[in-house]
C-alpha cells in the first residue's frame, strides 16, 4: 500500500493540512503549534448561531478560554459541558450529559459541537454529535498525542458498555480536526508515551520506513521535540486516512488499525477500563501480536523482537498482566473482529504490512504465556 | 412530484414487493398476508449464525412462536429479548436491555436483528442495529398499521428523551421488510384508526387522487378490509419510498413526510407521551396544520375542512387537548425542524403538495386557539 497517495499534505512553516478523502464526508486536519485559540482555525465551518463544548474540567482549566474566545468569533452563543475525566465515565452517563445541555439549551440540528480533549471526550462527544436529533455537525480539537493520531481520523465514536468496550458507536465523522500541537506540552510523560503506541503502530502495518524513523527520534519525540512531534502526527494522520479511505466502514483493509489491540483491549477489559491507559495496553499488544506473527511464521522473529524493543524504548509496558489465558480467550471473543465465535487477530505479513487472521488457541495461549508478568 | 416514479411495485395475488430506492442501502418492503411465519419471506438474507428477535410481550403472544419457527430455517441460534410494551418505554433503559442481550449472547457483528412490533419496537431495535458495534444489519417485521405504512420506510431510528421525542437516533435502513397484513386483523380498533393518520396524510403532500381513493374506502379500511389495507399500505410506501429517495436525510423535501407533526409532537409531549398515541396526534395535528395552511392562503379552507372530516370519519379526534398557546409554542420550539427558535411547519400548497414554512406566532395561536377543546 502507498499510505501517502491518497492524502494530500500542504506544508508551511507553522500550519500543515492532512486532508482525509472521503467524498462528501471529506475533512481537512490542520496541525500545528497555537491553532487552538486562533479564530482563524475555525473560518469557513458552517454558519451556526450556537455552539456546544464538549470537555473536561483538566483539559477545560487549559485550553477553555482560549476555545471560547476563538469561537466567540464565529458562534453567538457558547455553551460548554464539562464531563467527568477518564476511561472509566466513557459512558452512557456521561454521554447523557451531553444530551441534557443540548436540550436545555434548545440546541436544534445547526449546533455545532466541539471536542475539546482527548479520544475519550472525542469518542463520546462524536457519538453525541451522530446521534443527537439523527446526526449534527462536529470538530475535534484533540489535545492529546493520542487522539491527534487516531481517534482524529476515521470517525469511530462510541461509548463503552459493562460487557465491553467501544460496544455501543457509530462512524461519524467531523467537519475538521483542529490539532494543535502546543497542547502536547502540558501532558504527563505517561500520556505522550501512550500516543507513541499508535504512532509506532503505524510503521509495521503501513510503512517500514516510518519505523525507522520513529527508532531513530524516539528520544526526541519523549521529549517534545515540536518538529519531531509534528512529522509524527502528519504521518500518522496520512498513513491512516490512506486505510479509511479504502475502507470507510470497517469492512476489510481498515481492521489492520487495530494492530496490538485485540490482546490490548482484552489487557484493558481485564484489569478494568482506566487501570492502564489504552496506548500502554496497545503498546503491549502489539508485541504480543508481533509475537503471534513470527509464531505463526510471517515474519522473522528477529523483526518481532525489535517492535518490542522499540515499544520497551518508547517507555511502554511489554509484560501483560497476568490474568491467565482462559480469561484473555474469553475477552478476546467479544472483540468486534470476531466471527462466529473465531477471534481474528491483526499480524504483521512482512515489515509494513499487515493482515487479519485466525490463529489456533494453542499458538495464542504460548503468546499469552511468553508475555505475561 | 409522480410520487410512484422511483419505487417499484410487482403484484402477485397475495404478495406484492415495493422497492425502496436508496442506492447500495436499497432494500424491498415484502406486503402479503402471512409473511410472518413463511420461511420464504427471510429467504436471500445475508447468512448470519445467529439471530435476535426484539419484541414486546403482546405481540410475543401473537407472533413470537410463528417468527421462530421460519428463522429456525435460517439461523443456528434465534434469541429474544422483550421491551416493555408502550411509547413509554421508549427510552435508553429498553434500549440498554437490547444492548445486555446481545452481548450476554455474545453477539458479532454479523448477527441479524429482528424488529417484530410495532412502531416502538422498530425504533428502538433499529437504533440498537444502528449503534451496536458501530452497525448490525436488520429486518423490520412490522406488526401494525402504523409501523408498516410509516416507520418500515426511511430508515429512522430513535428513542425518547425525558425533553423532547425522538431527540436521539439516526438514519440507519433495514435489510428487509416483511409486511403482514394478517397482524392487522389483531390490532385494537384504535390502533387501525391511529395508524390511518399517516395513510391519510400521504393524500394531501403528494397525491391528490389517493386522498379521493381514502375518502371513498374509509369504512372498509377501519373495518379490515385486506384488499383496502394491502393499497394502502404498498401506496403508502410508495410514496414515502419517492420522498425518501430524493432526501434520504432529511435535507429538504422528506420533512413534508412531517405533515401534522409539528403540533402533534407538541401533543404528545405535552400530555406526556402515550396518553394519545402518535397517530391520534397526527391526525389532530394534521387537521390544525391544514387550518395554519388556509391561514396563510395556501389552501382554500374548503380544502382544510375536507381533510378535518376525513381525520374525524377516520375515528381520530380533531381537538386538540388545552395545553395553552405559550405551551404549545414552547414544545414547539424544540421541534427537529427548528432553526434558531423558529418553528418550521409542513404545510399544503396545494392538494397534492406540501413544504416547509414559518409562520407569524399570532397566526398559530389562532390556529391552536379554534382547535382546542
């Protein structure tokens, strides 16, 4: 696959656009550093009298009044609901909430709604925005390295349920996604080396040269090296809106996003949404997944072995909680891959490329056992 | 607009198919008597191990045993869940209740869900479909006049909020309709008569001469005529397959599909939902949004008037409960087609034609002050 054919990126020094090609549902991500409290960011969305933020009171005590002026410009009236932090309230309730301040302050299908946050206010914020009165606009102002690179792109909104996660959505997607990299400053260490998940994630599925280049400026990108910083999430971006291009909906081509996540989410699921973060359990993942793949003999092992290098650099987890392999089997069956009872796993076929596949329990159980704590 | 160009009906003596034209989610609207129970109405389905049947328990007495029996034919596995029967239960907890069954049985992304019911049932399991995994397909078994003239064509789902009806939902198109006319033999009467509402109101937005054809059937359509019913319900369809097919997210034109909604929304919210039920509303609102139409001048009122006898020969009521014009004003600000607190209401242009206006205040408190009780 050539990730970048079908993105386009316009570059000047301060402000990048990623265009994602999806016909009518086409949107443009704009990267750079101080977008967020620029009016400019937000010129040419559709007129709209009344606009709701959707946020949290950490990313709200940062980045509010600079949203709210920014958009000032654009809506007459501004109103914001704040939802509890964190994996654990990505759901129906907080999602109610969203709802409660659409109806109270009478907002009809024009509203515009604005994610200001990580993938958790994204993901619940766009689920708002695709159900509320069958489907109002939205924009994404993701604030952690996490969601710039992947909740950003392909519309997936959605909430958790009791029984598992990311059960109840819809694909969505935004008018725009207003990625200011100046945001990634004030996150904790443990919340950029979650990103790096799903940035590295990107190198074995879609581009090895990609790899290559995050080995090379891992340190930079711990440390908040701007520029480091904004190639990873251009390409990122542009690696992934090549795959939901081709594949919208989910139906083929697009599962190979979820490399490292069907033992991550079964990691997550396992020890309770919210004890790890989903970068580190996807960090994980994807050395188990490699893993599986040299096991199941489609690539060298020397090549798993340096994903899970790469991934124990990025400060990432590599050992997985020890829940047993009964109980990650059982999890892993209620992934959204799964077919008739088969889990289908996300493997690496060569470096940069990737595919869906059934493995046999017992292959799956020796992964289990080589990577538990 | 030829409201019959773009659907498709082929007539056999006990079965006859209208198409709903919507591109790749194109589906048919299958009307005979004794569908339900045929294997053969299922037949041609994508092959789904597993199935889940949402229903309620009244009509799980009826219908539960026959609709298992032709599924046993085509799924391995066919669960049931069953919602709290009424428009009361409308609401994310029913909703939740298909969510718990689905995962309880471990349900993929392929399982099939099936809608026997109502107008309820159909907009809550079609919701379900629509957000469980991000979209599981569905076939609607319709089991009322209303659901089978209305709700089985155009692809909207939902449920109530305690603030306003039908606020959450989105537009998601069933696989299948499998329309059976002997259901209707078991309604109540008043829910054959609420269920007209919206077969008359397919007279005067899009075609005169069906209006004429009502008028001169209206007796053996109350009492259960099958040749009646089988016409009306696949002209019904027809027509708002045209509608649909021109606007299929109600952009424009399908909001003339919402004659006599917009003050009957207002009824059903005021007197709290389920007191009247949904077409008993209609058919009021439809006869008050007539009156707003000759009002403005649009229609000659004679033409108003016939369509008020037509509703109360009907057996619908034509008063509108005494909720105060400011109240009715009020929950009709919150209508979907609002904008910016503007009220838009569907109103006859001509018999035969329909659009979408704003109307001076002092003229709809007119409208609400003659019609009241």
């Amino acid at each position: 696959m050539t990730a970048s054919a079908s993105a386009s990126a316009s570059a000047s020094p301060s402000h990048v656009k990623v265009h994602i090609p999806l016909g009518p549902s086409g949107y443009d991500i704009h990267i750079g550093s101080g977008l967020l409290g620029q009016a400019s960011s937000y010129a040419g969305l559709p007129p709209s009298a009344a606009a709701l933020i959707v946020t949290n009171p950490t990313v709200a005590a940062l980045y509010l009044p600079p949203l709210r002026e920014a958009l000032a410009a654009h809506h007459r009236e501004v109103h914001v609901v704040e939802l509890p932090d964190g994996e654990a309230f990505k759901d129906a309730a907080s999602l109610n909430l969203i709802f409660d301040a659409l109806l109270r302050h009478g907002c009809d299908r024009r509203t515009l709604l604005y994610a200001l946050g990580g993938g958790v206010v994204g993901d619940i914020a766009g689920f708002a925005a695709a159900t509320y009165m069958r489907g109002i606009s939205f924009v994404q102002v993701p604030t952690t390295l996490l969601a710039q690179v992947d909740s950003s792109v392909g519309g997936k909104t959605g909430i958790n349920h009791p029984l598992g996660k990311n059960m109840i959505g819809a694909f969505h997607q935004p008018l725009r996604v207003v990625a200011d990299l100046a945001t990634l400053a004030t996150l904790a260490p443990r919340e950029v080396t979650a990103g790096l998940a799903e940035v590295i994630k990107y190198g074995p599925i879609a581009d090895a040269a990609f790899l290559d280049w995050i080995d090379a400026r891992l340190s930079d990108l711990r440390a908040g090296d701007l520029a480091a910083l904004a190639h990873a999430v251009q390409r990122s971006c542009e690696i992934k809106a090549a795959v939901v291009a081709e594949d919208e909906r989910e139906s083929g081509l697009r599962a190979i996003l979820n490399f490292g996540h069907t033992f991550g989410h079964a990691i997550e699921a396992g020890l309770g949404f919210g004890a790890w973060l989903h970068g580190e359990a996807v960090g994980c993942g994807m050395v188990m997944a490699a893993d599986l793949s040299a096991r199941l003999g489609l690539i060298d092992p020397a090549y798993a072995a340096r994903i899970a290098q790469i991934v124990q650099r990025a400060g990432l987890p590599v050992k997985a909680p020890a829940l047993g392999a009964d109980r990650y089997l059982e999890l892993m069956r209620l992934d959204k891959k799964s077919q008739a009872g088969q889990i289908r796993f996300v493997v690496i076929t060569e470096p940069g490329r990737a595919a869906v596949r059934e493995a046999p329990d017992a292959l799956v159980r020796d992964v289990i056992a080589a990577h538990c704590a």
